[in-house]
C-alpha cells in the first residue's frame, strides 16, 4: 500500500501576478506577448514587467511552461478555484485570526440582496450534503 501525498499548496500570489494569471485561466497555456496583450491597459505596464512577473510565478510554482521552438507557452499549475480558495484561507487567517463567522458578518453587509439569496442556497447545499456524509459514516 502506498502513502498517498497531500497535493501542493497553491502559492500566495500579489495583486499583479493575479492580473497576470487571469488570461492563462481564461485562455489556456499562453505565449508571453499573448499574455501582455491581454492585461488591461489601466496597468500600463511594459512587456518586460510581465515578463518578470511570469518569471516571478514560475518560480512561485504558480505557473510552468513549454518551450516549443523558441518560444515558451505559460499555463497555470493551479485552476481559479483552488487559487482564490487559498487566498481566501489566508485572508481569513492574517485578517480574522481564522475566525469565518467575523468574514461573513462583513461580507454580507456588502452583497446585494441577490448575492445574499444565492449565499443562502449556496449555505442550505452544502448543510444537506455534509448531513448526508455524516450518514454515511
């Protein structure tokens, strides 16, 4: 029987290389210049930033690449859910010491009435579905 290993942590990424990886979510495995053209011009940054900030997220284990030619297509390690759901868990942990019923109680005062109705199903599902595991056992 072999010990099973527990998946990476998905790495912590700054406000920039999360603009960075939104295109290489949204697109798949990119070239660099495609990824350039892609981040919104209110940055105005240099190819040569994006450059450095893909170098920054291979290094961070956030992104690989394969070079074809001479040419390097990006392409992210971890999809947006398992990224944003850890850099959820730090939130919660730096901000609210991680305590998540302190985060919800802000976070609901700033959702509109139908965030909050979806929140609420959201809430009422996964309650179902954690009884009927609970079942199971």
């Amino acid at each position: 029987m072999s010990k099973q290993e527990n998946p990476p942590e998905a790495p912590r990424l700054s406000e920039m290389e999360w603009e960075v990886m939104k295109p290489l979510w949204k697109h798949g495995p990119m070239a660099a210049r495609d990824i350039y053209e892609k981040i919104p011009d209110k940055y105005g940054w240099a190819y040569k930033t994006v450059k450095t900030m893909l170098a920054r997220l291979v290094k961070k284990g956030a992104i690989a690449y394969d070079q074809i030619g001479n040419s390097y297509l990006y392409r992210p390690v971890f999809n947006r859910n398992e990224m944003s759901r850890e850099a959820t868990h730090s939130f919660i942990r730096r901000v609210f010491d991680g305590a998540t019923s302190p985060f919800f109680a802000q976070f609901v005062e700033q959702v509109s009435d139908e965030e909050l109705q979806t929140l609420k199903a959201e809430l009422t599902r996964a309650a179902r579905s954690r009884t009927k595991e609970s079942g199971m056992k």
